[in-house]
C-alpha cells in the first residue's frame, strides 16, 4: 500500500507541473538589432614583406695615382631587393591617416665597368716595332643593405583605398673595390706600326676597397 501511495503522489506532481507551464502566457517575439557594419578602421600596428628589382646609379670619382689623374667611374648599380616594413598608423579623421614606418632591405644591387685611363706608344731602340702600354682600372659598387625610416600622410579615396606620400632618412652600406691593370703589347712594323706582334703582357697593379655607411634621404608616394 505504500509504495502505490509514493506513486501517486509522483503522477499527480506531474501533471500539476504540466498545468501549471501550460498556463503561461507565450513569450513575446522581439525582432534581432540591426548589424551595423563599423567599416575600414586604419588605426594600428602593421608587418609585412616586399620584394622586387632595383635600378640605380653609382657615381664614382677615382683617383688612382695624383689628383690630376682624377676620372669619373660611374656606372649602373641594379639588383634584386628583398625585405620587410612596420609601422603604425592613426585615422585622425574618416578621410585622413597619418603614421610612421621603418624597413630593412637586403639586396643584389652591384654595378661594375672597366676604363683605360690611358695608352703610352713607345719606340723600341734598334727595332722595327714600338711598345704600347695600356692602363685600365676596374670598378665594382654594391649596395648589400639599406634602411628607411620615414612619416607618411595619407588620403582615403575610400573607406578600403589609402593614396598617401612619405619621406624620411635613408642609410645604407656602400662597398666600392676598384683594380689598376697595365698592359703592354709589341707592334710593328716601324715606330708607328699597328699591327700586333706576339701576345700582349699584363701586370696588375695595386688594388683598392673601400665599405662606408652612408646617410641620405628618402621619398615616394
């Protein structure tokens, strides 16, 4: 008899517990926010990679014995450029941005040309022939490594497209190695003669080189 009075006593708790939920009013309906998109926000830190190809031009003034024989050996100087950025930036306005950013680059920049710096014609005594004496100097400029450090000013054209100019200090290794060469060849017949005899000697001469960090600046848009 008991247990029959513990059983009743839980069906009848059921079905109050039914009554009582179905009683209650249904929940009203409340329509979801609407999203707002926030939109392009330029503000913060960013890092990257870059690479590409480099054209450029070494002027050079070489001064291989006495001032007087002072010449120029400019050349090319073109190479590939790898490296990255960072910087950081600050939307003062929904059309405006300005920031700051700095880069590293390793590069393959390296020109290099060879110059006569000048041809002495001999006259060999008792002999039909005559001496030509040829100095040439070889110039070689790389650029391993360079850095920027630069301010930028920027227009939003739109929300996603920033137009912007930038300018800063620029510094960088320059190597510069250079290679006097003299070479003397026979030729004849006579003491202006041109036609080669035997093959020509050369004798190479002192070398040079030199690595600097320099300090320019920089500019772009």
């Amino acid at each position: 008899m008991k247990r029959v009075l513990i059983g009743s006593a839980a069906i009848i708790s059921l079905f109050a517990t039914s009554a009582f939920a179905a009683d209650l009013a249904p929940r009203p309906y409340t329509k979801a926010p609407v999203i707002v998109d926030p939109g392009y926000n330029w503000t913060g830190f960013y890092i990257g990679l870059n690479g590409g190809y480099s054209w450029g031009r070494a002027n050079t003034t070489l001064f291989p014995v006495a001032p007087l024989l002072a010449f120029p050996a400019n050349r090319d100087a073109n190479g590939g450029v790898f490296g990255g950025q960072i910087g950081y930036n600050w939307q003062v306005d929904p059309r405006w941005v300005i920031g700051l950013e700095a880069d590293g680059q390793w590069t393959g920049e390296r020109g290099s040309r060879n110059d006569v710096l000048g041809s002495v014609r001999v006259p060999t005594p008792g002999n039909d022939f005559n001496i030509v004496t040829t100095t040439a100097a070889n110039t070689e400029v790389s650029l391993p490594w360079f850095a920027t450090f630069r301010g930028r000013v920027g227009f939003l054209a739109d929300p996603s497209l920033l137009l912007y100019g930038t300018g800063g200090l620029a510094v960088g290794e320059v190597k510069l190695a250079s290679q006097i060469t003299q070479t003397a060849q026979l030729f004849g017949p006579g003491s202006q003669g041109t036609n080669p005899v035997g093959l020509p000697v050369s004798l190479v001469g002192a070398g040079f080189s030199d690595s600097q960090t320099r300090v320019g600046w920089t500019a772009g848009v």
